[in-house]
C-alpha cells in the first residue's frame, strides 16, 4: 500500500507518492512545513486512541504556532490520514491510513523521562507489504524484528514451526517475510498430489502432469509454507520429510519416479493452531523443525495500530481466561483490526457490538461483559432493527 497522494498545494516535501513520505530537506527556510508536518504525523500515529485539539498538539511537539499546526492537520485529514472533528473545537484523530503512512517516516529518538535518548533501542520497522497489498507492521523478536529473523533462518536453514491460535498473523508475517513465497493451505481432505502435483486435461485431448508446489519450491530455490500442517493426515506430510532431512531429494511417482532435487534457497515453514478442532502435532512433524515460535497477538502493536486502549485491556482479559479455561474464546489480532475498521465506518457503538456479536455463541456472554466492563457501554450484538 502507498501513502496516498498529498492535496494540492501541499509542502514538496510532504507526503508525496513512492518515496518516504514527510521525510524532511531540512529544520529551517523552505523545509519547515515538511518538517512540521513530519512531527505533527507522528505525534498522532503515537496516540491513536485519542482526538487531540490542535493548541494540545502545538504544546506537545514544540511547535512555534498553532496556525502552522492547524494546517498540517488539515492536509493530514485532506490525505484520509487523520479524521477531523468539529465540536466546536477543531479536534484531530489519526486513522489506520495515517497510522500506516507514518511508518515510513524515521521516527523521532525515543526518549527517557529525563529527556534523553533512550540510547540503542531500536525503532519500530517501517510496514512490510503483502501479495494482496495489505501492510504487515513487524513484531520484536529476540534481538531483532520478526521478519528479519525468519529471513536470516531461511538463509541458515533453520526451519520454523510457527503455532498460537488462528488470527495472530502467523501466515501473514510468512507473506510479509518471503515475496517468492508459495503456499499448501492444510486441511484433513489434503492429498499427496496437492504437494507434488497431477496430471490435468489439455485442450484437444490428452492430459498433462503440473509440478505442485513442493516440487516447484525446490527447483525454484522458493519458500514452501505449510499452513495448519497439523489438519494434514500424517501419511501425506511425510512427503516432505526428505525434502528437510539434508537429503533434499524427493521422488514424484505419479510422473514416472521423477527424480526433483533442491537448489540453494529452497525453505519450508509450517504453521499449527494447536487450538483447532483435529489438529495433531506428531513427533515426526515436529522433529523436523528445529524452531518453534509461538505467535500471540501484540497488544503494543494493537494499540499502535489504533485499536482503543480500553477495548485491548477486554482482549487481554478474555485471553487470560482463555488460557485459564473459563471461556472458549478471546478476540485476536485479527478481530481487533476488523474492530478498528468497523469503527471507522460505523462509529464505536456499532464496532463494540459486532465484535460482541463475531464471538462463538458458547463465549458471547463473556465478550460483552469483558468489553462493557472496560468501556463503560452497555453492549448489545449488532442487529438490525432493534432500538
């Protein structure tokens, strides 16, 4: 995703298409807008949850005047970076658009309660694009950043068993990580031929064998992900046991015996929701992966990624019970982005309540008390009609 274009009229070094937007030329002369505008956006990227006046903002960034302020906020909201709110005072909130497009601008330092630069800790990564367009905002790991790990697993070949319950990004870290990536979505109905391909009609007759994605991922030197591997029956995944046993070789039998070898970059990951009614991790299966990283939702990201403080306290709650067995469901990273876009669209009320109405039916009495217990709203499941 590309930050969108900035309104006309806007600083040259502003926002602009393809670069890093706001990046500024300099502090002083022609450079101070984009350098206003840079630390106005991120300012409201850092508090996501709060509409902010401008006069707050001013103070808050140092700025020398409020009016110069107002007019950055003005092409933020102009851009769909930030929202703006009249009430009656001019009031500003950034949007997920803006959260993103602040990612590409180099942070301010970090700095500690005395003022001081918190000294080597690392900023947060800029966003990573998916295949579908979508960004994926890299998560710590050990010393370094998610991303960059698996990268440097894969170069080491290292494989990695990512497992946690399904919507805290497993697959789509692998996406954000691995561009050449092919993927063998796992389910109790997958077969051999899924792995190492069949043979399909061609026009005018006849038939002709199509390599599946194993073999096309060891003779391309691609990375192979193995999605919900544990829903996989074990007699069919233990076609890629030679593949990760240092052997790299595998046989095709469907295509004569075929003979395909691995080249250099060839990777496997597999991913597990231990959760997941029939999934079962065999000792076979995870044995051959040297790495097991267990993936959890980031609530720090949640909330940089503008979900409501108050709503990621109910999550954190509901997962506590959830690991604890006293509900049977919590929301993850992927129900509290969905909240944020509901919200966005049809206000807060109408997001409370359909994030009420997403959970099982077993669990839905414990979500609204974890959300209305937090927020302060009595809650209700999104439908139509009511009053």
């Amino acid at each position: 995703m590309t930050t969108p274009h900035p309104p006309a009229g806007a600083p040259q070094n502003n926002p602009a298409p393809g670069g890093d937007a706001g990046t500024p030329t300099t502090e002083a002369g022609s450079g101070r807008s984009g350098y206003l505008y840079r630390k106005v956006a991120l300012h409201l990227a850092d508090h996501p949850d709060t509409i902010l006046k401008v006069g707050e903002i001013t103070r808050a960034i140092g700025a020398p005047s409020s009016g110069a302020v107002f007019e950055a906020l003005k092409k933020m909201a102009a851009a769909g970076h930030a929202t703006h709110h009249r009430d009656p005072h001019h009031r500003f909130q950034v949007t997920p658009a803006g959260i993103n497009a602040a990612g590409t601008l180099p942070p301010a330092a970090p700095r500690t309660r005395s003022g001081g630069s918190a000294g080597g800790r690392q900023s947060r990564p800029a966003p990573v694009p998916r295949p579908n367009g979508t960004l994926y905002h890299p998560r710590r790991l050990g010393k370094g950043w998610d991303v960059e790990e698996l990268r440097r697993l894969r170069t080491q070949q290292v494989p990695v068993l990512l497992y946690g319950p399904p919507g805290t990004g497993k697959t789509a870290m692998v996406e954000a990580a691995f561009p050449d990536l092919l993927t063998v979505a796992g389910t109790g109905d997958t077969v051999v031929d899924d792995f190492l391909g069949s043979y399909n009609p061609i026009p005018g007759g006849g038939y002709e064998f199509i390599h599946g994605p194993l073999v096309t991922a060891m003779r391309d030197g691609r990375v192979l992900l193995v999605d919900d591997a544990t829903l996989i029956p074990p007699r069919v995944l233990a076609v890629l046991y030679p593949a990760m046993d240092g052997r790299g070789v595998i046989t095709v039998p469907a295509n004569g015996n075929e003979i395909v070898e691995a080249v250099d970059g060839f990777y496997i990951v597999a991913g597990h929701n231990p959760g997941v009614h029939g999934a079962v991790l065999t000792e076979a299966l995870a044995s051959r992966f040297t790495v097991h990283l267990h993936v959890t939702t980031d609530w720090d990201l949640a909330r940089h990624l503008g979900v409501p403080k108050q709503v990621v306290a109910a999550a954190i709650d509901l997962n506590a019970d959830l690991t604890a067995g006293k509900t049977m469901w919590a929301p993850q990273l992927r129900e509290l982005l969905g909240f944020v876009t509901v919200r966005d669209h049809l206000g807060m009320t109408a997001a409370l309540a359909n994030l009420a109405g997403i959970a099982p039916e077993d669990a839905r009495d414990d979500v609204t008390a974890a959300l209305s217990r937090h927020t302060g709203t009595p809650i209700t499941v999104l439908a139509l009609g009511k009053r």
